[in-house]
C-alpha cells in the first residue's frame, strides 16, 4: 500500500493506495479537520460518532484502520 499526503484547501489529508483493489482511501480525521475547519478532527469525529450513536444512527459498519503517517513520522492506525 502506497501512502501519500494531499493538500486541499492547504490542509494534509492523509491518504493510502491500495494497489491490489485499485482504491483510495483518506483519513476521516484529517478530512474532518478541513470539512469543518476544526483545530482538533480526532474530538470533532469522536464526539459526532458520539452523537449518532445516541440518535440511533450508526456512522458505518466496522472500518478497518490503517496505518499511516501521523504527524511525528512514526506509522500509527488511523481512520
């Protein structure tokens, strides 16, 4: 797997190929950072996953986390 950064908004959003599936996938965190303009994405997620769950929604089925980059170079799971 292929893990890059993309700029949006000049904004990092974290992002993995899969070569094998041919599909992206991003960093709900960090896509959440900039949807919302938010100083901290990993509360701001936490919290609305919160929120949905109390509602009786679900967010989504089970997501694997993957690891990428964070911010100190070292590789951690992220979703």
């Amino acid at each position: 797997m292929d893990n890059k950064i993309q700029i949006f908004e000049d904004k990092r959003i974290r992002t993995a190929w899969n070569e094998e599936t041919e599909e992206w996938y991003f960093s709900v965190v960090d896509v959440v950072s900039v949807l919302t303009d938010s100083a901290d994405g990993r509360k701001y997620w936490n919290k609305l996953k919160q929120r949905l769950k109390e509602e009786g929604n679900e967010t989504v089925t089970n997501c694997h986390q993957l690891k990428m980059t964070a911010a100190d170079g070292r590789m951690r799971e992220k979703l």
